[in-house]
C-alpha cells in the first residue's frame, strides 16, 4: 500500500473532527472516524496492522464529505488521506463478491447517461405511479435486500424531459453577450432532473452568457473518483476536455461551469488527477461562484418577481468542504423578492448520499438520511434548495417517509421561477412519490 502519512503528520488526535464526522455519528466507533483511521493507517505503515478484509470496511464506512477538513485546527489533509487509501479499497479480496459485483454495476451504468436511460425507460410507467407507492407499502420492495431497496426508495419521478437528446451546441446570450462559457451537464442530473439544467441554461442567458454545449457531452467521472476508479476516471476526463475543447476551438471559453457540486469538486482536481495536464484551458466554477463574481444583470434583477417562500438551504458536502462555497447560493436566492432563507440546525453534516454511498452502505445511509430531512424539516421551510443532484435524491427520499411536502429544488431553478423563465411548480410537486 503507497504510504499516504506525510498528510497526517500534523494530527494530534484533539476530536475535533469527531462531532463532524457522519460516519462517527451514526456508527459511534473510533476506528469509523477520521482520527481513528488515521491512528490505523499509522500501524499499517508500521507494520503492526494489514489492510485486510477486517480493517478496510472502517475506510469504506467513510463518506469522503471532508467535513473533518473543515473542522481540524491543525490542518490535517484527510481528503488526501482517504482519497490515496481508496484506490486500494478495490482489491478483491476486501469485498464480498456482491459488493464488488455491485459497484462494477453502479460504475458502468451511473456515468453513462445513454445507458443509465435505456435501463429505466421500464421504469418511467412504475416511478412515481400509484403502483411504485404500493410496492413499497406492501413491503414487496423490502424482499431485494437493502442495497436494491436503496435505489428503489431514491428513484423519483422520471422527468420526459431526461429521455430526450441532450441539448448541445451554442446557446446564445439574452442582450450584450458579458461572458462565453462551457457547461457540464451532469450524467445523473441531466436523467433524474434535467430542470435544473434547464433553469442553469435560462439564467445564464438572460444574464448575458453564452452558453456552450459540446456533442455528445461525456460524464466528469465524479461517481469512480469518489470509489478510487482511478483509470475509469481519467478515461472520462480525458474525454470531456476533448470535447470542450474541440466545441470551444473558435473562441475560447471564460470558464467552465457545473451546476452539480460533486461533479465540480473531481473537475477541479483535474488538474492532479490528470497527471499534470491543466485540463480545460478556462478555470471551471461551481454556477454559484460564477454567478457572483460577474453580478447579476440590472435587466435581470428587473425581472425578479417575489416568491413568498421559506427556504432551507442544504449545503452539499462536496460544495462547502470540498470547495469551500458557502456564502454565494445564498446570496442568489436572497436576491429573490420576498424569500426568506432559513438555516438548518447541522448545515454541515453529511445527509448520507455521498457518491454512491446510499447505494452501497445503505443502512448507514439512511440513519443520516433521516437525520438530515428531520433537521430541514425543523426549520419550517416551504422548500429545500440543494445544488447536487445526489443529495436531492436523499433528501427527497427521506422527507417523503417523515411525510413532509417540501419541496427539493436548486437554487437555480428558483431564480428561474422568480426571473419568469421556468413554469413554478408547487412545493409539494417536487417531493418522492
């Protein structure tokens, strides 16, 4: 195993990280938190303790949602930590068989958007029907095993709008064009809810952005990053800055955006995982960030229409520790007339999707899960905005079973709502069947 410990050197074992740490919080054992794994990654290196079918499941129980990062006074780099150990995780021996054989499944369905729909075109008559709510009120669902159930209970509503070719090609700015850049569309996202690309694509036009959309647009290869696929995820790298690259060869790009933010944390570590290769040849930016740092049009807030609505803000783990955006989602959907922003008690503890954690570490998952929609619950919001994909599905998923109505939207729809650019959707429209 490559000797990952320079990065820990700096540990003093304080706990800090342990109030933090989702996998702490629902497990409750040193060695499934951050300070623990570090502590057993010391006696590997110390010959006293293998990496064996015993010690790797206190790694797999990692979510990788750095919050530990966050929280460390003494500057501990665990993301660099668990992000060297994960890799190794994919021996076969560390795995039971069907957990192998389940994310070998996962990892050529997911980042595939092509065949990701083929397999649920079946599906689009059962999700979100009166017969997906009776399966699962009969207990028929719970006869798959829990890794199966899992993707059943997250799978929502299937949008028509996720069926059809994705759009491509140059979208033209509302006005004076102030900027010219690529968007990442997300190979779940644009599937599960291609509304939030739609809205993306809407503000950013009517904010003077000229959008462009490469053919055939691949995936960003987030989903084998987070499991330590390192060779599937440069495969997919590599293809995607092609692509910008040859839909940008005229004019260049301003940037490179994603409006789902555990593609936009492995995008800006492209630059590492990549070996070197810059990557895309414009700086890439969570849609957020972007969108404050060149300022909303004058014609744009022109067009902003109250929405009497009580918002919680989710912050996803892989947008405030992985990237460390915080303040400008926030700022957005303030700008909105009439919305009033609450804060949940944790916004910075895991909901549990994680990747493909709720898929694969299921029960774990859930108790987060549960934990997470209780907490947004409390807050008294009308609707819950979350810029990543995954962690909608989770949420949704879990407020459903605490029979709440909110709402899970992105912050980039709700502008859209307000600018008049989307249909509004009433805020129990959006909640799991």
């Amino acid at each position: 195993m490559t000797n990952p410990l320079p990065a820990s050197d700096p540990c003093v074992h304080c706990g800090f990280c342990l109030p933090t740490c989702a996998s702490y919080r629902v497990l409750g054992t040193e060695m499934d938190s951050p300070r623990g794994r570090i502590h057993t990654l010391k006696a590997i290196a110390a010959g006293e303790l293998e990496l064996d079918a015993a010690v790797a499941p206190h790694f797999d129980s990692c979510l990788g949602c750095f919050a530990c990062v966050s929280a460390c006074p003494a500057g501990v780099r665990y993301d660099e930590l668990i992000e060297t150990v994960r890799p190794q995780l994919n021996r076969a021996e560390l795995r039971s068989p069907w957990q192998r054989q389940l994310r070998k499944l996962l990892l050529n369905l997911l980042p595939y958007p092509g065949r990701l729909r083929a397999l649920l075109q079946p599906f689009r008559l059962y999700a979100g029907q009166s017969i997906q709510r009776l399966a699962r009120a009969s207990g028929l669902t719970r006869l798959f095993g829990p890794e199966l159930e899992a993707m059943e209970q997250l799978l929502p509503a299937l949008n028509p709008d996720g069926f059809g070719p994705d759009p491509q090609g140059v979208m033209p700015a509302d006005g004076p064009v102030r900027a010219r850049v690529g968007l990442v569309l997300g190979c779940v996202q644009r599937v599960f809810d291609p509304t939030v690309n739609a809205a993306t694509l809407a503000v950013l036009q009517a904010n003077g952005v000229e959008v462009v959309l490469p053919e055939q647009q691949g995936c960003c290869g987030a989903a084998s990053h987070h499991q330590g696929e390192l060779e599937q995820t440069r495969e997919l790298a590599r293809d995607l800055v092609e692509r910008f690259a040859a839909a940008a060869a005229d004019q260049p790009l301003d940037a490179v955006l994603v409006a789902a933010s555990g593609c936009g944390h492995t995008l800006k570590q492209y630059p590492q995982l990549l070996e070197g290769n810059a990557g895309f040849s414009a700086p890439v930016l969570d849609v957020h960030e972007f969108l404050i740092n060149l300022g909303l049009s004058d014609d744009f807030r022109a067009r902003l229409q109250p929405l009497a609505l009580k918002v919680a803000y989710h912050d996803a783990c892989h947008m405030i520790h992985g990237q460390g955006i915080k303040s400008q989602p926030r700022a957005l959907l303030q700008a909105i007339p009439g919305l009033s922003l609450r804060e949940a008690t944790e916004a910075g503890v895991c909901c549990g999707s994680a990747g493909i954690y709720n898929l694969v570490q299921p029960e774990e998952a859930a108790a987060l899960g549960r934990i997470k929609a209780a907490d947004l619950a409390a807050t008294g919001a009308d609707v819950v905005a979350s810029a990543n994909i995954g962690c909608s599905l989770q949420i949704r998923r879990h407020l459903s079973e605490q029979g709440q109505s909110q709402a899970v939207l992105h912050p980039m729809e709700l502008l859209a709502q307000s600018a008049g650019l989307i249909n509004a959707a009433a805020p129990a429209a959006a909640s799991s069947a």
